[in-house]
C-alpha cells in the first residue's frame, strides 16, 4: 500500500513535500520514499502522522463523564470521586470503558499509559487492537499500614501480570499515586517492587501540595482529614512535594511526570537529571477542567524537557482525543507549532512508554498507525 498527503509527519519532523509511505498489509512501515518514485499513492488532505500515544489515561472512570462540575479545584475535585465513583451499575461501568477505548483506538490512539486501582480493566485489555502499559496505583498516606497498602497493589499487578499478550504489548508496573496520598514508608516500597520499572506520578497538581510539603498547611490537611487519615507522623520536609519523594527512587526507574500544573523549573531539573529517564506528561483539558490553569508548557519546552501527552480520565475531561490536547495547547501556545506538538503526542509518547521499538515514528520494520489530521481538525485512524 502506497499513501501520501498534503504533509507527512514522521514522529520527529515534517518530510519534504511529495514523501510517500509504503506499508504491507499487517501496517508495517516497508519504506518511505521521495516525491520522484511513486505516482500511485492513494492522496489524503492533511496531515498524515504515526499513531498517538496516551501516556495517561483511567479507562476505569469512563462512566464518570459529567459528574464532577468545572473548576472547582483539585481538592474538591477528589472529594467528589469516592462519592461518586461507586454510584453506577458494573454494567454502566463495563459500557462505558468499552467506549472509551473504542472512541481512542478509532480517533487514532494506538498506545495507552493506563492507570488502574481495580481489576476493571482487564476486559478492555483483552480486546488486543491497542498497546497498553497499566499503571497499578498503589496509596495509602499512613506509615503502619504501608506493607499492606502495597499489598493490595501486588495483588492488582498480578492480575494484570497473567493476562497473557497476543498481537499488541501489555505491560504493567506499581506506581504511586500522588505526593499526598503516599506516605514516605510506601513510597520506599514501591521503588523496591521491581527495579528499573516504569514509574508515573500525578504530580504537582495543585498548589495545596506544594504547601503540604512546605510547611504542612493548606487544603490537603482538609481532604486527609475527610479521609480520616493521621498526619502527626509527617514531617514536612521544607522542599517542594517533587524535590522530597525523587529521594525515595532509585536513579534506574524510567519517570513520567504527569499534569506538573505547579511545576517551577527547580523541580523540573531536579526531575529529569535523578532518572535514567524522565518524562513531563502535559494533559492540558484536565488541567483546564479540574484547575483552570496550564502547566508552565513554555519553561518546560526552553529548558528542553521531555514532553508527552495525555488525556487523563473522562471524570475530568469531555473526551479522550490526543488531538483535542494539543488544539488546547496551540490555542494558549500558537508560537510551539505542529512540528513539536506531533512529536511530544507520538515519538515522545512512545519513548515515555518505552515502546519505541514497535510504535512513535514512520520508519521501516515499525508498526506505528498512520492517523489523518483533516484540515478540519479531526482525527482519524487509516492503518
Ligand atoms: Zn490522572
């Protein structure tokens, strides 16, 4: 099969005009070649690019659409879930992961990052048309309890562990939830679960965090106590949430940061320069949703950190389209422009994900996806 379009964006730039892709059957990249070789491609307005990735997602809270209202910050925001979250039929639920994950792979999703408290997920999984790397969250603010804590996350991961992979890539790892809601002693036992695994984080996502560290005021004491939660163990540490709990991970774990809404640029070196790897995951229609507020997108690109995307969950978003956060990004950042916004929602998602080798760039012997971006502005899977 032989496709071109008005431009074609390889994962890391725009190839010159007239490129044409050359595929097999099965979506396997065969070549690329010039405008002079071939005249017979099938031609599709717009931009052709690999397939998105989805560095953070929660298929489990798809039948949360709607519930939780706008803007009300995050604290309130996580008031609202344990409420709600419990309030529907495993039917309503079962529906509505299943159309989320059909609304992803048809609007050219070929990867997810995928955080999991429950076995819910593994349903969807199974269905094999996309990669999917689970993140199992482990949380727990209390020092006793810790052991059992991520005991209740072992047992998740092993679920997810035995869910044999047919044709696409299915990983999982134990993560964190968020600076506030693990405590110290937990943090420890999530590093040592499995070395070098693949850490993501809701990090920095709300300014109470930041005081909670600081000096242990602020709204987080309010949502601890709601959850009848002892804080007389904690100590605050003085450092911003990020600079205290990188001390508890080993320097081989692969990070991905996400949401970073009230990251500074102390944070994001200390970040990236403790892991072998390390990624910012932007998701900017959550941010906007939950905070009404944008990460600093334009520090986080000038001090050249590794930027990826993410939808995170229907609770806090009115869809589950990679394309949607970027048209958020180029509407507040017009001056980042397309070139890099692909990338960070392609090549960058697949490294974040460690699935480089299979997916992320247009490039012989790889299966990326190809999605067209109509120029009026739709999405779409054509491999
Ligand atoms: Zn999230």
């Amino acid at each position: 099969m032989l496709i071109t379009a008005t431009q074609i964006h390889d994962g890391e730039k725009f190839l010159p005009e007239g490129s044409v892709i050359e595929l097999d059957d099965n979506g396997t990249i065969i070549a690329i070649h010039d405008a002079s070789g071939k005249s017979d491609a099938t031609f599709y307005e717009g931009i052709l690019c690999p397939g998105f990735v989805n560095v953070h997602c929660h298929m489990e809270l798809s039948h949360m659409k709607g519930v939780v209202p706008e803007h009300t910050g995050l604290i309130p925001f996580l008031k609202h879930i344990p409420t709600y979250r419990d309030k529907f039929t495993e039917e309503q639920k079962t529906t509505a992961r299943h159309e989320a994950y059909t609304e992803m792979y048809n609007n050219g999703i070929v990867a997810i990052g995928d955080i999991a408290n429950t076995t819910d997920t593994l349903d969807v999984r199974a269905q094999d048309k996309m990669h999917i790397h689970t993140f199992i969250e482990s949380l727990g603010f209390t020092e006793e309890r810790a052991e059992m804590m991520l005991g209740f996350a072992d047992t998740t991961y092993k679920a997810y562990a035995s869910q044999e992979a047919k044709e696409k890539i299915l990983r999982q790892s134990i993560v964190p939830h968020a600076p506030y809601s693990v405590s110290p002693s937990l943090f420890k036992l999530i590093n040592s679960h499995t070395p070098q695994s693949l850490i993501s984080i809701h990090n920095q996502e709300s300014e109470a965090e930041h005081y909670f560290y600081l000096n242990k005021e602020g709204a987080v004491n309010e949502l601890l106590a709601m959850l009848n939660i002892n804080t007389d163990f904690f100590q605050p540490s003085g450092k911003s949430s990020l600079q205290t709990y990188v001390r508890y991970f080993e320097k081989e774990h692969s990070f991905i940061f996400v949401h970073n809404t009230y990251t500074g640029i102390e944070d994001a070196a200390i970040g990236s320069g403790t892991f072998a790897q390390a990624y910012w995951c932007l998701c900017p229609n959550a941010n906007m949703y939950i905070e009404n507020r944008l990460p600093d997108i334009p520090m986080l690109r000038s001090e050249q950190r590794n930027i990826c995307i993410g939808t995170d969950s229907l609770a806090s978003n009115h869809k589950l389209s990679i394309l949607s956060e970027l048209q958020t990004i180029n509407k507040h950042y017009p001056e980042i422009g397309w070139e890099t916004l692909l990338r960070w929602a392609t090549s960058n998602g697949a490294n974040a994900l460690r699935m480089a080798d299979v997916i992320g760039n247009i490039k012989p012997g790889t299966q990326p996806g190809i999605v067209q971006v109509s120029v009026n502005g739709i999405a779409k899977r054509i491999v």
